[in-house]
C-alpha cells in the first residue's frame, strides 16, 4: 500500500449533534478524525447507533461540519464556494439498500440520471452509462428492462452502477451487502475490488459484516457512540476480541474460534482474520 | 424465469421441531413461507395446518392464530403506537376477553424481555427491540407454531443474536419454529434444513447431513457456515477432524476433545 | 432504510409534537378534549365580535399556561404562519370593502377600497387563525397519537352499531399519523441518496413542468415505498387475524373522571360567554362608551 502524501479525504476533529436546541438532542459525532488515502480501502465498524451513517454523510459534504472540518483533496468543505454538487461527483456515496431510491422506468435511464445531472453530451452519457453496467456486471441490453422487474441483487448492482456512471475517485458505502443472498455479497464484493484495482480510486464501506471489512480493508476505524474507539491496520484491530465484544462487535466465525482456544490456554496465535489462517493455527496445534 | 414460484413441494413439519428452510433470493423461501398461515392459497395442492385446510375460509382464524409469522420489516409489522398495545392487537381480534387480555400481555412481553418497554410509543423502539415486539405480538394469540421470514435480516449482530437466543428459548419450550433465512449461521441451529431451489426442494435433512453435501450447496450457489468451512479445512491437514460442529462453541470443544484423543493416542 | 432516520425535517413541524409534562390538561380524557377542540373551531367560526375572539385567546392562552409547555412553542407553530397570515389578512383589508351597513371609506385608490369594517374583518381573520393554531397547538402537546386514536374510537363506538367502522376509521388515523415520521425520514433519505447523484431539487428553475419533473426522483420512490409500506402492514394484520372493528375486544377503556366533566362543563361556559358577547353585538356597545368618553 502506497500512502500518498496528502489524504484523500480528511475528517478533522469532526463533531455532529442531532436535532441540537431541542428535548430530541443527541449527540452522534464527537472528535472524529478520520483520513483516506489514494488505492486503499478503509473499514469503518460500530454497533447499531454509534453514527456511522452521520460519519458516512459528512463525506460527500451532504452535512456540514458542525464543529471541526473535512477536507477533500486538502479543500475545506466548510469553505467550499463552488457547486457543491461537484464534490457529490468526486465522491460517490452507495447508501443502505440503494434499490429503494430508483426511480426511473427503465434501468438504463435510471444508471443515466447522475451523468445527466452533470449536463454531459448524451454520447457521453451513453459511453458512462455502458461502462457502469459493465462494471457492475449487467448486460448493456438490460437498460431497456423495467427497473421494476429486476431482481433485489440486479437493482442493487443498477443502484451501485448509477453511482459510478459519474466516475468518483472514491466510493463511499454504507452496509452495502445487507439483505443480499451468498452470491449477491460475492457478486458485489468482486465488483469493488474490480473497481479500486483501477486506477488511484479509494473506497470507504461501513459494514456490520466483518467477513466483509477483513476481505476487502487494510484499514479499520471502530466507532462507538459517536467516538473512534479504536483505529489501525485491520489486522490490529481485530486483535482486540475482547474490546470488541464489550462494545457490540465481534471478529469473523473463524477468528473467533481461535479466540476461545488462545482463552482456554492452548498456544495458537490470535493474528487471525480469516477461515485460512485460523485453520492454519489449529492445525499448528496437533504438531506440538 | 419458472413458472411457478414453487413446484411439488412435499413437505410436514411436526410438532416442536426447529425447520430452517434457506435458498437463494427467488427460490421461492417466501412464497413457501406466506402458505403456512394462509396469506397465500396454492395454485395446486394443498397445505394442511393442524387439520384444517387453508382453503377453507372458514378456519382462517383458527388457522393464523395456530400458526404466527414475523416478517423481515421492523416497521410495517408493528399496528400500534404503545408497545402494550400492538401486543393486544392479535387477541382483540380474537375476542379475547378483556380480563384476560392483559395476562396474555404481560406473559407474551416477559418471554421476549420487553416487559419493562410496555408503555413505551412503539417508534422509538431499536430495530432489535421492533422485531422482539413483533414476536411477542404474535405469542399473545398462543401460536403453536412460530413462521420467521427472514426476520433477522434488517438486524445488526448484536440484536440478531439475542433474536435468535429468545427463539431458541421459544423452541424449547414447545413451540414449532420454522424460520427463512439465508444466513447459514443462523439456519445451523436449527434441527433441519431445507434447502429450496427454483421454487423446488433440492435437498433436506439434518444440519450435519446438509451441510455435508457441499458441492451441491456450492452449485445452489448457497454458502455453508463459517464453523462448517473452518472444519472442511483442518480436516484438509487433519483427515479424520470431525466436520460436524456447527456453531463457534461446538467447534472449539471439538478441537479440544480432539486435541486430547490425538495426545491421548501419543502416549 | 437507515436505523436512525434524521429527523432534521421534522423539527419544523411545531404543531403535532406531543410533550409529555403530566399536567392537568395531559391527564383529561381524550374525548373532552377533542369535543372541545370542535367547540372551539366552531365558536372561532362563528364569532364575528373582536371581544369574543379575544375571550376565546385568553382561554386558549390560560390552557397552554396549564399544560406547563412552553409557551414560546406554541407560537412557534404561528410564527411559520406568520406571512401567509399577513397576506390573507392584507387580501381581506384591502379587496373585500364590507361596503354595507355604513361603512366608512378610509382610504381608495381604483380598485382598492379600505374601510373601517374590512380593517376589523383583516384583525378577526388572523386572530381566528390564531385562536385555531393556538388551540392546536394545545391539544397536540396535552395529547398523544394513541389517545387521540382512543379518543376518535370511543366517540364513535356507539355508531359501530349502525355498521360505521369506527374502528377502521380510527386505525386509519392511527397508523397514518404513526407513519408520517417514517415518511418524512424515508423523504429525507431519499433527497440525500438523489443529492449525492447530483439531483436538485428545482431550485427557483421557472419552468412550472421542470420543476415537477425535478421531484420525480422523490416522489415516485417514496410512493412505491409507501405502496410496500402498506402490502406489508396488511399481510401483518391479517396475520393477526384482523378483520375489521366488529367482534374485537378492548385494552383500553376509557373513563370519564370528575375533572372531565369540569373542564368540559367549565369549556362550555366560556365558549357560551363568547358567542352570547359576539351575538349582543358587544363591540359595538364598547365602541360607542369608548367613543362616548370622548
């Protein structure tokens, strides 16, 4: 991993409270930093509550910092004076069960709104259009489908494909294998590795997953009750079982497992992520 | 596309068993699901419940107040705006008299431990605490039987967990349980598994037994449990591991059980 | 959906938040109150005497002070209204002249006539509105969703009889109201999701039709999630064996206790003493003793 000097995206001292002045007030951000570099994939975790999804929505300058700063390419958002909608193009953020915001006729359209919003010839909305379908692996001849007859995992890949007609730098997602059947969350998790591996892209995917965060970041921030608890190589900071499970969290199955041995004394190493290396270790275990 | 979203399903789930039925998205889980307390009549065929046919309008009833079901959606399973009284909701509908109503309540909220929350405005509920008010909406008609459609889906780990805890508690004290689901953690708990594919039964039998036949899984394009893999890969390094474990305790005692038969045959 | 939804829209809404205090006017039954909300709109309608109207606002004033809600709340709601009331008011003073009755001419200019009884008709239009809004404001903070679903349902139980679905009449507001909050969440997703693609929302575009093609990305989402909405609710129902109002029995039963029958009768007597003032033509009285001392 090669990290550039400047990040990406900075989150600065970010902090957010909800419905501020009112019997209603809370508090879901506080003191958040947070940085993004080119060509990596960072990890964000939490138990339901804890503001991932405010976090998530700071990113693309949809909230404006309250108190603290975030910065994009070193550029304040606080102090953006230009379209703001051109931050929205650099970073494309994929919400929870995107299928929910499509709204056009037909599929091909709907993956055309984001590149018609940026006022592109329609040549060039064509050309987007075709290689956001292809990324996300549905057929070109699916744009005359119905968007209504489309199946839960072909909205979701149409929702993540409309995001990315507009070509981001960075991809923001927030739960983005909920609901989906074994093959879908393979299907999708095959198409954001596809989608980093070209060119200096970054993506940032929030996940009750942990199978999910260990396969595809090498950067992980744990976020509780509005606060990074915990931050650091993704290897690290699955090493914390026992701070995880106090907090709502867990590690992946395989881990796990090796967890309970290493607590029952038995001599396995706990730097386990996944079915390989846990399996490696118990196996380690009958050579003694 | 099949023409029908299910074909000659043959199927009996018997008194106090714990049935996982798990396929892919479009198998036809759900339309199976909807059949068993009537929302859904068959094309061809028909279901039994107890001894009541769900065709017969008559029994509609005695038939959805037998069999309850709990849907996926945290919010659109819940009619009420206090907690106490979406539980009241199914048994009024009964006629259940009112000086009983309030017993079923404060029974139905101890076994999903929401009965501190009983005047609590029901949307300001967790997401976890809806789909436990929804169970204990559904006890308070005294089911004889529990349908959970892909209930825990919208939940986070921690909330799923104590879902899936307070409906083993169900099960064991008596209550038929048959759940959708395509999380394979979730369905190996259950003492049978059926496994749907286009709208057809592939294959069933006991989680061990199912889970054994990974090819045909892997062809269904269905994943096994994480504890199931780990085991098929220490067996690749250890030929006789056991595979049957299916939950993280159960694969670390047999580790350890293992471990002490291995350094047992050493000495 | 996300679990928290942000109800960043909804703290405009001033009117219908209900603020649990546990006072006096909290604790009426529901059905007084609505009776007398009815009474209230009905007497605001019918008072033409500024006297009257200004008994009715203190009433109003007096029942917001007993709530222990904070007064500034109330006229929260009235202050969003504050333009559109101006504008009505305005319409009234200057297009509707009132010309009967000797009606003095104050000020013409062609078309435009004000005299003194359109003055008086723009002052009666925005304290009727306010009178309405105030009261609103008071029932919506004294009385929760569920009471008022009790409420609705037990006035109209003894039609049930005639086969009107009182029940299904008050489920319907029920769940109605119960929803708006997730509505708007789910509105207020929906316009951050179409955002973050570049989506406006017609920002002072000119063009009528292009503007609501603008909120077409909005719009039609949230429909089909309402239509889900609904599939889901009624699959839950009838799982519950729900079959309509008749047969069902009862949690909740309300009674009447000696404080209901107090404010109620005490309520009765106040919009009584209004609409007598407005009907014996008691500003008119006033005026000329005021103009008499002069």
């Amino acid at each position: 991993m090669i990290l550039s000097e400047m990040p990406v995206i900075e989150v600065k001292n970010l902090s957010h409270t909800y419905l501020p002045g009112t019997p209603l007030e809370v508090v879901s951000l506080k003191n958040v930093n947070l940085q993004l570099f080119k060509n990596e994939t960072v990890g964000i975790i939490g138990p339901a509550g804890s503001g991932k999804s405010t976090l998530l929505h700071h990113l693309n300058g949809l909230l404006r910092p309250m108190h603290g700063d975030v910065q994009i390419k070193g550029i304040s958002v606080s102090g953006w004076s230009g379209d703001i909608r051109v931050m929205r193009q650099k970073i494309g953020l994929v919400f929870q069960n995107p299928e929910n915001q499509l709204f056009k006729q037909y599929a091909g359209d709907d993956v055309a709104f984001g590149p018609r919003n940026m006022n592109l010839s329609q040549k060039e909305v064509r050309k987007r259009v075709r290689n956001a379908m292809k990324m996300v692996g549905l057929p070109f001849s699916y744009k005359d489908r119905l968007t209504a007859g489309l199946s839960l995992g072909e909205k979701r890949r149409l929702a993540l494909a409309g995001v990315l007609a507009m070509e981001p730098q960075v991809l923001v997602l927030d739960e983005p294998t909920a609901s989906l059947d074994p093959e879908g969350r393979r299907e999708l998790l095959g198409i954001l590795s596809g989608w980093r591996s070209e060119g200096e892209k970054a993506i940032v995917i929030a996940s009750h997953n942990m199978e999910d965060i260990v396969d595809l970041s090498s950067r992980v921030y744990v976020l509780v009750s509005g606060k990074i608890l915990l931050h650091g190589a993704t290897r690290e900071v699955f090493s914390h079982y026992d701070l995880l499970v106090q907090n709502s969290l867990s590690v992946p199955a395989a881990a796990e497992v090796v967890f309970k041995l290493a607590r029952r004394g038995y001599s396995v190493s706990t730097d386990v992520l996944n079915i390989e290396e846990a399996a490696r270790e118990i196996k380690g275990l009958f050579h003694a | 596309m099949p023409a029908y979203a299910l074909q000659g399903i043959d199927l009996v789930i018997n008194k106090g068993e714990y049935v996982a039925v798990v396929g892919a998205n479009g198998s036809g889980k759900t339309t199976l699901l909807r059949h068993l307390n009537a929302l859904l009549i068959p094309t061809m065929g028909d279901v039994l419940i107890s001894e009541w046919n769900t065709r017969d309008s008559l029994h509609i009833r005695d038939i959805r107040s037998t069999v309850g079901m709990v849907f996926q959606a945290p919010d659109t399973q819940i009619i009420a705006t206090v907690v106490e009284e979406d539980v009241a909701f199914g048994p009024e509908n009964l006629g259940v008299p009112e000086n009983e109503l309030q017993d079923r309540i404060d029974w139905a909220l101890e076994a999903v431990g929401l009965e501190d929350l009983r005047k609590r405005p029901s949307n300001l509920l967790s997401a976890g605490q809806k789909q436990l008010l929804a169970i204990a909406s559904t006890l308070s008609m005294k089911p004889r039987c529990l349908v959970l459609d892909e209930a825990t889906s919208m939940l986070d780990p921690a909330s799923r967990l104590r879902f899936i805890n307070i409906v083993g508690r169900l099960h064991q004290q008596g209550i038929t349980i048959v759940t959708a689901t395509h999380n394979m953690d979730e369905a190996a708990i259950a003492q049978r598994i059926i496994v749907l594919s286009e709208g057809r039964i592939s294959t069933q039998g006991g989680a061990s037994a199912v889970f054994a036949q990974d090819k045909l899984l892997k062809d269904l394009k269905l994943d096994l449990p994480s504890t199931v893999m780990l085991a098929n890969k220490i067996r690749k390094y250890l030929n006789d591991f056991p595979c049957d474990a299916l939950t993280v305790p159960e694969l670390v005692n047999t580790v350890v059980l293992y471990l002490g038969q291995k350094r047992g045959s050493i000495k | 959906m996300p679990e928290k939804s942000e109800f960043e829209l909804f703290v405009k809404l001033s009117i219908g938040q209900y603020m649990p205090t546990g006072s006096v006017i909290h604790r009426l039954d529901p059905r007084v109150k609505l009776l007398l909300g009815i009474l209230l709109i009905g007497a605001c309608i019918s008072s033409s005497s500024l006297i009257a109207l200004m008994v009715l606002f203190l009433a109003v004033i007096l029942g917001l002070l007993l709530t222990r809600v904070r007064l500034r709340l109330a006229f929260t709601a009235l202050r969003h209204m504050i333009i559109f009331l101006l504008v009505l008011a305005l319409i009234q003073v200057f297009a509707v002249p009132q010309l009967r009755e000797g009606a003095v001419v104050i000020w013409h200019r062609s078309i435009f006539k004000v005299t003194d009884r359109s003055i008086i008709s723009g002052i009666l239009l925005v304290l009727r509105f306010a009178v309405i809004v105030l009261g609103l404001s008071l029932f919506s903070f004294s009385t929760s969703t569920t009471e008022l679903m009790h409420g609705i349902e037990h006035l109209l139980r003894p039609f049930q009889k005639i086969r009107f679905p009182a029940h299904e009449l008050a489920l319907t507001v029920n769940i109605s109201i119960r929803f708006l909050p997730i509505l708007i969440g789910e509105a207020e997703w929906l316009m951050k999701a179409q955002a973050s693609r570049g989506a406006d929302f017609g920002r002072g575009k000119r063009n009528f039709i292009r503007r609501i093609r603008k909120t077409l990305p909005l719009f039609v989402p949230l429909f089909i999630i309402s239509l889900k909405h609904a599939q889901n609710l009624i699959e839950a129902m009838e799982s519950r064996c729900y079959m309509g109002g008749e047969g069902r029995t009862h949690l909740i039963r309300l009674h009447a206790e000696l404080r209901d029958y107090f404010a109620f009768f005490l309520s009765i007597a106040v919009v009584s003493a209004a609409l007598f003032l407005s009907f014996a033509h008691i500003d008119k009285a006033v005026w000329r003793w005021i103009s008499a001392q002069f």
